[in-house]
C-alpha cells in the first residue's frame, strides 16, 4: 500500500521525509486558545503523521512562562530552544525579534523544510515556504483593536508576512472571506480547517464533582454562565445589562457566572466590568471567578443552565463549541464565525439587540425541555468537530506545499 499520509522533498533521485518547523511559541500560553490550537494540533499530528519530523521551535524568553509540553513521539518530534537576543528591550520587542529573526535563524540551523506559524505573525523574509494560521482579522474588522500607531506597525507588519506566505489556514469561513477581503490574498492560497476541542469537554453528571468545582468558585446550584475574555468586542457589559433586565425572580433563582481571568484592566480595549455590577445593584447576583483551571471547564460548562456568549465577532469562537461539547443549551451571537459552529442547536441573537438577548435568555430559562433538545443536539453537532481531521487536513497543506 503507498503512504498517504507523507510529504515528500526530492533530494538528488532519492526522496526523503519532510521536516516541519512549528514556531511554538504559544506553548508559554497554554490557557489561551492560540495555546490550545497549537497543543492540539500537535497532538493531532502525532497521532495520524507517521513519517514526516516536527520540530518545535521555541524561544527561551526573559519573561518567565510556565511551559506546556504535550506529550509526543520522541522521535518524530523535536523540542529546540533558543534565547531571544533582545531581552532587555521588553517583551513586545523581544517576541518581535523571535518573530522576524530568531525563529528563522533557528529553523534554518535545524534544516526545515516548511515553517509554520500557527497565529497571525509570521516571518516576512523566509528561505523554506510559509504555512501561516490567521484564526481572525480582527484589528481589520473592529478598527478600534488598532488604536495606536505601534500597533498600526506590527498589523501591517504581520500582514505583509501573510501575503508572502505559500499557505494560509482560515478556521472558519467568516475568517477566510475576512482574510480575502482585508488582506487581498487570494482564495486559492487561503484553506479552511475548523477548529475543535479536546475529548476531555463532555457532560458530566456526578453530582458531587460538579458541587466541588461550584463551591470552589463560590458558584450556586443555578446558573448562566459566560466563559471568555473582556476585551470590548467580548460584549460583557451588555451580557451585565441584559440579565439585570430579567424578572427579580428569575435573577433570584440563577446567578450569572462571569468565568476568566480579569487582566489589562484600565486599558482602553479592556474596560472593568465589576463597578457596572455594583452600579446595578447585582454584587449577589453575579459572580465573577477569576482563572478557571482547565480540568474545571468542563464541570463549569456541563452545570450551567444555559451558556451565553454574546461577542461581536469571532473567527472561530471555542468557548461555544466547549460548551457544546458539554452538552450545554447555548446562546450566542448571529454573526461573524459564530452561526457555523452552531448551526441549528443554539439561539442566535443580534449582540446589540439588549431586548432580544434578555427576552432570549428568560424564554430559555422557563422552558427546561427546549434547553434539554438544544443540549442534545448541541453535543451531537460538537462531535463533527474533531482534531484529528483539522491535523489531517493540515497535514494535506504541507503535503501540496513541499510539491
């Protein structure tokens, strides 16, 4: 039988393995959905490429991260560290210099023969071919996401990286036609390859795990739940608004649950959403529990009445599809990435419609048998998303790519 999985390079008459390089630099973040895009992918790799070499290219930074290695085939995949050369210039200069420098000079000592960067940065001068994985235009969509002339720069700088790549992965079609749109690539170089989640995001029913993960985030028996950053296009403040304009007795009976980590507070793209809270009077009501830890997710998603996500714009959204996954009843926004994760199994708002997300959220919460159906059907749809077919297609981009 010939090998289907194998990318092949011509060396003289004989051929040999392809040697990818991965900047793994989100391996320092492994709680963001970059990181989680990166490890499962590679995990995915592992599990269905038995021929070609990974590897990992990595910098050492001055900062201190806790890294993440998943665990992987010694012998196909290989770890490679290197310390930045601009330390102490701050850490945006440092991971600017990684990008465009250091990530080069270390994957041309390793001999690759594609890189791949698998976030919106790539190099813009590079001797092997380029897969770059754009998860969202953003800075394009949503203006105010570039607001100041650094960031200006490195937006422009990025992007004309991806227009010299040989390969760009979209993970979704809203992203794609984004990326199409804003950036002038044409569609033929553009593959789409939707996300997934970990096998570790399914319903779980033991009553007293799921009283456990609630105690510990001083959580109650009911409750909608948000999951996700609070950046501005995040839409929490409206989420906020919008339960405090459900009847007293309904906010009496469930709490929202405001889940992630607080950070950058102050910041103009990042504003407080705790003194709105207090303003309405809603500190009983709301609960906001900082960090979750991974293996609390699922407990998290699988206990909620109803998962909200009313963001502006996704180019994908996996809090969703983890709440699927989970068998959560959602509701989410009808726009951007959102409605192709999903498809029929949720309610799909306008995310600057307050009436329609309150009244949304009300008719959900007195009809437990719509929000059974919906669950369901939603664990059933989340199935379809796997990563061991976003590695199979990947894997098919570095096999028309080393042609």
């Amino acid at each position: 039988m010939p090998r289907t999985n194998a990318a092949y390079v011509v060396m003289g008459s004989r051929q040999r393995p392809v040697r990818i390089g991965i900047n793994s630099f989100f391996l320092q973040k492994p709680a963001t959905g970059t990181g989680q895009y990166l490890i499962n992918l590679l995990k995915g790799l592992d599990e269905v490429d038995r021929d070609n070499d990974y590897v990992l290219l990595s910098p050492r930074l001055r900062h201190a991260y806790s890294v993440y290695w998943p665990e992987l085939s010694e012998r196909r995949f290989q770890n490679v560290e290197v310390a930045t050369k601009l330390a102490r210039a701050g850490e945006n200069l440092e991971k600017l210099w990684w990008e465009q420098v250091g990530l080069v000079q270390l994957a041309r000592s390793e001999s690759v023969d594609i890189l791949h960067c698998p976030y919106f940065a790539g190099p813009i001068v590079s001797p092997f071919p380029r897969v770059i994985t754009i998860h969202d235009v953003i800075p394009y969509v949503l203006p105010e996401y570039a607001w100041r002339k650094i960031s200006h720069l490195y937006v422009w700088l990025v992007s004309l990286a991806a227009k010299r790549a040989d390969a760009i992965i979209a993970v979704s079609e809203c992203s794609r036609r984004d990326i199409e749109r804003t950036l002038r690539i044409p569609a033929e170089r553009i593959h789409v390859i939707l996300n997934a989640v970990d096998e570790s995001f399914k319903p779980l029913t033991d009553s007293w795990h799921l009283a456990a993960v609630r105690e510990r985030y001083s959580i109650g028996e009911r409750y909608l739940l948000y999951f996700g950053g609070f950046d501005l296009r995040k839409n929490v403040p409206r989420l906020i608004r919008t339960y405090a304009a459900l009847p007293s007795e309904l906010r009496q009976e469930y709490q929202l649950v405001i889940a992630g980590r607080l950070h950058l507070l102050g910041h103009p793209l990042y504003p407080d959403p705790r003194p709105l809270v207090r303003e309405l009077g809603l500190e009983d009501q709301v609960v906001f529990t900082g960090q979750i830890r991974e293996q609390d997710k699922a407990p998290l998603y699988s206990g909620c009445t109803i998962f909200v996500f009313p963001s502006l714009y996704e180019g994908f959204g996996l809090p969703v599809l983890e709440a699927m996954a989970c068998g959560a009843a959602v509701i989410t926004s009808n726009v951007s990435a959102l409605p192709e994760v999903v498809g029929d199994t949720g309610v799909l708002v306008d995310p600057k419609d307050d009436r329609a997300l309150t009244e949304a959220m009300a008719a959900l919460l007195a009809n437990p048998a719509r929000r059974a159906e919906l669950g369901r059907r939603a664990r059933e749809r989340s199935q379809q998303f796997t990563w061991r077919q976003v590695a199979e297609k990947t894997l098919a981009v570095y096999r028309e790519i080393a042609r």
